[in-house]
C-alpha cells in the first residue's frame, strides 16, 4: 500500500484528531487525571474499566476506591504472580502489555511504521548520528499499548544507562489506524530514547509520546519535561561523577501516564526475533520476543 492509498475510514479517524491542539488537550488531562474528589475520580475509573475491559484481576488493587486518582490507576501495578519471566537467560523478553506494531531489520536508516509506510532511524533518535550507526543493520521492534493495558515499561534485558534524548514534539495519536494514516508519526511526536549497553551491546528503548498522554516517567528521574519544554534535551550517564542506572531484566524503567508506544532497537548480529511477530499478534511483559548471544 503507498502513501496514496492509504484508507479513507484511516484518513478520516485520524485527521480530525490530528488538528486539535495536542499539547493544551495533554497539560488539561494531566491536570484532570490527579484530582482526588472521590466523586470524580471513583466513577470515571468505574467507566473505564467496563468501556476497555480492563482485567482487574491481575491488579494488585482492585476498586477504584483502592486509588488516589485515576493516574494511579492508569499506572496501576500488576500482582507479583501475574506475570512470568523466561529461565532463558538469552531470552529478549517483551518489556510491556500489548500488541506487535511491526518488527524486523533496520535497512538504510529506514524502519516500517505500516504497510507502504517507512520512517528515518536517524530522526527517531533526534538526529544522533553516532547512535544511529549503532542500529543501522540491526533489529527493531514496535510495541503498542492500548487504553485497557499495564502502562509499566519494564527492562527487556539486562542494562545500563548510558544517555536519554529527550525530543519535543506532537502528540498525534498512536492507535493503529492513525500509525497507518500519519506519514512518519514515530519522527514527528514526543519521545524518550534512553540508550542502554547491554550484554549483547548497545539497545535502545524509546518511549513515543501520544495525545492525552499527559506525561511519561523513568525510575532514575521521575517525570519527564516537567515543565512541558520543546527543546531537545540531552544526560549523560557516561561520566564518573553521573548516577550508575544498573537494570536487571524485568526490573521497571519507566511509565506512561496515559498510553502510546514502545519501540526497541538492537544493532547488527545482536539477536533474532521469534517467527511468531507478526503485526497485530498480542504480547504480555515478560514474554519472550527473541533470543541473543553473549558478548565475548
């Protein structure tokens, strides 16, 4: 499918939504979702939780009235037992809940966000041109979080934090629909790209911002662009005197505040996904996606 064909019921869900003013919509959600009136927040979670059928049975805390506000909700945490891990200490597990967007090989700087659609691996990555040849010629794989999911991002493997590239942007919705109808979406939101080395060498995890997401999160620094800025912003972690952010595979990295996308990149030779990855196929955190080898 190219660019011109694209479906018109596509076209016609996404556009309207894309012109709306995304950054005001997000600060007003960010805003409405921490009000703790019980008369607000109790039936709003209520309606949420039978609109998207959200299992309850894998929370840890199951009522609303369990929650300060919807936030704590939406980022709910799951019951230690409701998620498995695998004994495949060379297993890539899946870092979320979800559904497979797309996977495959990184070719001359381009990844597929749909079918006759492609975007730039140097512009996902705010244009760093060392980390971009890092990835050119590896694995890539995108991960989409619906409404009813768990919005916590979890370490697929093992690894350290060497810098976060924070990347002003839009905020157009990630829901598959508008992924097919929005040349280069993955390029044109906000994001998060943390860079990780990893036993197997350099991963990057990147967290795609979304309309009504009102905010994303890390362990090591809380709230992402608390201030709501649009510029790029660069850390470092590399330095002596920078904190060491040590993950284990499975540990929490970050959060969505409302919900979007995942995308993981791996460089050339690191690992292979599994045949099973087709676009649409669902997936649960801790799943494995993939296999690697150990550097030497």
């Amino acid at each position: 499918m190219s660019d011109g064909d694209t479906s018109l019921p596509d076209l016609l869900k996404s556009w309207p939504l894309a012109l709306l003013p995304h950054q005001l919509l997000s600060q007003l959600v960010r805003s409405v979702t921490r009000w703790q009136i019980p008369w607000w927040k109790n039936p709003l979670i209520r309606v949420f939780i039978r609109h998207f059928k959200v299992d309850m049975s894998e929370a840890e805390a199951a009522n609303a009235e369990d929650y300060a506000d919807f936030n704590s909700f939406f980022t709910r945490a799951l019951k230690p037992a409701a998620r498995s891990w695998p004994d495949d200490a060379q297993a890539i597990a899946s870092p979320v809940d979800g559904c497979v967007s797309q996977a495959g090989d990184i070719r001359h700087d381009r990844l597929i966000q749909a079918k006759g659609r492609d975007y730039s691996l140097s512009a996902l990555l705010g244009d760093n041109k060392a980390n971009t040849t890092d990835f050119e010629n590896g694995k890539f794989i995108t991960l989409y979080l619906s409404p009813r999911d768990y919005h916590r991002i979890h370490m697929p493997c093992q690894g350290r934090l060497l810098e976060t590239t924070y990347v002003p942007g839009r905020l157009f919705s990630v829901a598959p629909h508008t992924v097919r109808a929005i040349p280069g979406l993955f390029t044109r939101n906000e994001r998060l790209v943390t860079l990780f080395d990893t036993p197997v060498g350099p991963m990057a995890l990147i967290m795609v911002g979304a309309i009504f997401v009102s905010c994303m999160e890390t362990v090591w620094s809380g709230v992402v662009n608390p201030s709501m800025g649009m510029r790029l912003q660069q850390t470092h972690f590399k330095q002596a005197d920078s904190p060491a952010v040590d993950l284990q595979r499975g540990e929490e990295m970050g959060r969505f505040n409302m919900g979007s996308t995942v995308i993981l990149l791996f460089g050339p030779q690191q690992i292979d996904w599994i045949d099973s990855l087709q676009p649409g196929s669902p997936v649960q955190l801790g799943q494995r996606l993939g296999n690697c080898s150990t550097r030497e």
